[in-house]
C-alpha cells in the first residue's frame, strides 16, 4: 500500500505552477492584443496566472522534477523566462510590420508630422500606422487567429522542452531573420505609395524647373493627400490579408508545420 505524502505532492503542484507561469506570464506580457500596453497590468497577471492553472494538469507530465538546490530552480524558471521573452518578442517583430508600412504610407502622403496616441505602443505615431496596427490586432481575434496563437503556447514546449539548455546562437539567428523579413515585407505592403509617390514628385520636381517662380509643392500637397487617402482605401483591404499571411505563415514556419 503506497502513502501519499500531502506536503509532497503540494510541493510537486506549486512547483509546476511557477514553472508554467514563468513561461506563459513572460509570453503574455508581449501578447498580441492582450498584452498591449492600454490592458491593465492586473489584468494581465490575472490571464496568466488563469491560463497557467487551466494547463497545470494537462502539462504536468512535460514538468520536470523540483531540483534540490536553489541554484538549479533559479537556472529552470531563468530558461522559462528567457523563453517566452523571446517567443514574445519575435510576436512583437511580426506585429511591427504595419507599423513599417504606415510610416512609409504616412511619409508619401505629407502625414509624417501628423502623429497620434498608438495604443499597442503606447507613443506617438504617424496616423497610417496606429490605423494598421490597431486593424491588425482587431483582425487577431475576429479570424481567429488567436486560437493558433494559444496553441502555438503549446508546441513551444515541444520547440523547447522544460528544463532544457538554451540556444543563444540559433535564438539570435532567428530574431534576426524575422527581423529583417519584417523590414522587407513591411516595405513591400507600401510599395504602390512609393511607386506613385516617386512618379509624382518626379513630375512636380520637372514642372518646378519649368516653372520656379510658382511653389507647386505647397499647392499640390491637397492632391497629395487626398490621393494617399484614396489608395490608402484601395489597398487597406489588401494589406491586411497579406499581413494575416504573413503572420501565420511565419508560426508555421517556427514550428515547422
């Protein structure tokens, strides 16, 4: 007859409980649309610490024992961390795409000075941008992309399994290509803006030599405006379903689906 020891299995049970929440909580805090600076950090904390008891039992097999010394608990819950910073952060560089793109928008357009409040980075930017990226967050949860966000929580435990070592060099490398591919894409989305934008200035840059006593730039900004308005209503639609692409290709890509 087997004794269950009660101050044991408490033990085995909170134990679980940090190491689950030291990974999930680091990933919500940079979640998209959740962990947005305009969600209050309680708020947050009281997501994490629901979501890390509602798996504390289906995941329990993938935790590791609690170590003896309290060196090794530091190292175990530092890698948890380190690695839901980074998940989150290369969420982070793949929400950063629209900010690219309405930077650029806003710049052929003359908004660039004309900035407002960005609620997913809490600063000032240009109105392109904060209209993208707050359409971009909005579309996370009505085509239910985040469903695949939270099961892509789930198979970062296969990516990186509890209790292993760290991978600085191939954590880098991937940061940085996600980085750079956010760039490219970013820019890529903006591109009929730039088009346009360099036919047109080239014009109005010929027709000032032709005639410099006149300032076309100042009398053409109205056109200049309004005709970004309108592209902008042209490809918007556009944008964002190469972005959801983008983003759930690059999830996939990760996890090697």
């Amino acid at each position: 007859m087997t004794t269950l020891h009660l101050d044991k299995v408490l033990s085995n049970h909170v134990f679980a409980f940090l190491f689950l929440f030291s990974r999930l909580g680091s990933v919500i805090m940079l979640f998209p649309g959740i962990g947005e600076s305009y969600v209050s950090p309680r708020m947050r904390l009281m997501f994490a610490l629901s979501l890390s008891f509602l798996l504390l039992e289906p995941m329990m097999g993938r935790i590791p024992p609690p170590p003896d010394a309290m060196a090794d608990l530091v190292k175990m819950l530092s890698y948890e961390i380190i690695i839901g910073l980074f998940f989150g952060t290369m969420l982070r560089l793949i929400m950063s795409v629209l900010e690219n793109t309405g930077s650029v928008i806003s710049l052929q357009m003359g908004l660039s000075n004309a900035t407002i409040l960005n609620p997913t980075l809490a600063t000032q930017s240009p109105l392109t941008s904060a209209l993208l990226s707050v359409s971009a967050v909005t579309l996370i949860f009505i085509t239910g992309l985040d469903h695949l966000l939270f099961r892509s929580l789930m198979a970062l435990y296969d990516a990186f399994p509890a209790g292993g070592s760290l991978m600085p060099g191939d954590m880098a490398q991937t940061i940085i290509q996600i980085m750079n591919r956010s760039f490219v894409i970013g820019i890529e989305l903006a591109m009929p803006f730039l088009v346009i934008g360099l036919l047109m200035f080239i014009a109005l840059g010929m027709m000032q030599k032709l005639m410099p006593q006149v300032q076309l730039f100042l009398i053409t900004m109205p056109v200049q405006i309004w005709g970004g308005a309108i592209l902008l209503s042209l490809t918007f639609a556009g944008i964002l379903t190469i972005w959801l692409q983008y983003f759930n290709s690059s999830l996939d890509g990760f996890f090697g689906r």
